[in-house]
C-alpha cells in the first residue's frame, strides 16, 4: 500500500496534534497512525482525505497508568 506525502500531510494537519507517527500494523496490507501521545483521532476527517479503497480503524488500548490510547490502521480493502 502507497500513500502519497501530500495526502499524509493533510490527514495530519486534520487532526488536533502536534505529533504523528506512521508505523507497521498487526492487520495485513495495513499501516498505523498515531496521533500525539496515543490521542483519540477524528475518523471522519480521516476518512474524507484518504482514498476511498482505504479503511480507517479504530483501536483503543486501556491502561492503568494514563487511561485510554488510541491508533488507527489504514487497511488496503482491495486486498481484503
């Protein structure tokens, strides 16, 4: 799966944050966002810049120490 900058860009300049981070994901044909420090995201406004094919998901993590995390997986549909 390719994102091109310009569309990564924007769905960072979206989203209420001053960190992003691109990483690997567990899903196949997917990759993952996250948002300052694990910070819960706008899945519309995601939605509305990344190519139709892509699927947002929504993951959410509890932990004792700092409450809820939150990182998203962009998953390649046309593989699924």
């Amino acid at each position: 799966m390719r994102l091109d900058f310009t569309t990564i860009k924007e769905v960072f300049e979206s989203q209420d944050s001053q960190e992003f981070e691109i990483g690997s994901s567990f899903e196949k044909n997917a990759i993952s966002f996250r948002f300052g420090y694990w910070q819960k995201a706008d899945v519309e406004k995601i939605k509305q810049i990344i190519p139709v094919y892509l699927k947002v998901i929504e993951n959410e993590i509890y932990d004792d120490d700092c409450g809820w995390k939150y990182y998203y997986d962009v998953v390649d549909s046309r593989f699924n």
